[in-house]
C-alpha cells in the first residue's frame, strides 16, 4: 500500500494538505477575484475621500445664514461663502443673478466656486 493515500485526507484536501479547486467553495475563478479585488480598492479608495462641504450663495440670501442648507439657507455673497469655505474639496454654488463686489475674493485654498442654472453673465474685472 502507499503511505502517502489520500484516502485518510478529508475531500479536497490533497497529500500535501493544500485544499483543491473541488474542496474549497469559496474559491474565485479569475474573472470574480478581479472583480471582488477592484471592489476591495475601490472602498479603500472611498474610505479616505474627504467630501466637501457645499456653500450656497444667491442674490436673496443672508449672510447671517450657515450657507450649507440648500438656496432656502443661501448666503448673499461670494466672499462670505468663500471665506466659510475652508476645507479641502468644499464647494461654493453661485445662483444666477447681479453680486455687487467692493473687494477681491481671493481664493488660496482647494475650493471649487461654481455657477448655478445657465451661468449667463459676465465674471466681475
């Protein structure tokens, strides 16, 4: 007889004790272990996404306002929302509509300022 039978060995567990194709139903084929691979990075990937914060501004909002409510919660000037907007990512949507700018708006961090509706107009000099 052969000292080395694989009838002693449960199924799918072969002589040198790795488990076959057969014994393990866990086991991903190449097509599923790339998909569950890519979900895997991709999760990882949303994991450490930081997601701004969205600033509101329209030409009937408040400046007294927190900004970040929808238009219901809007803020009257580009320069406040900028100025609220400090973090990485966060955005600030302008409303269509004539902003009366006194100052500059400098803009020295990783926001986005963006136009709301059609974007008609002309950008102040």
């Amino acid at each position: 007889t052969n000292r080395h039978s694989d009838r002693s060995k449960p199924e799918g567990v072969s002589r040198t004790g790795a488990t076959t194709r057969s014994g393990n139903p866990w086991r991903l084929g190449g097509l599923a272990r790339g998909i569950s691979s890519l979900i895997t990075v991709f999760l990882l990937l949303l994991a450490g996404t930081t997601w701004g914060t969205e600033y509101f501004v329209a030409t009937n909002g408040d400046d007294s306002r927190d900004g970040t409510g929808g238009w219901g919660d809007a803020l009257l000037t580009i320069s406040n929302a900028v100025a609220k907007a400090v973090n990485p990512g966060d955005v600030v949507t302008v409303s269509n509509g004539t902003y009366n700018i006194s100052t500059s708006i400098n803009v020295d961090r990783a926001i986005t300022i963006r136009s709301f509706g059609r974007g008609e107009g002309q950008a102040p000099d």
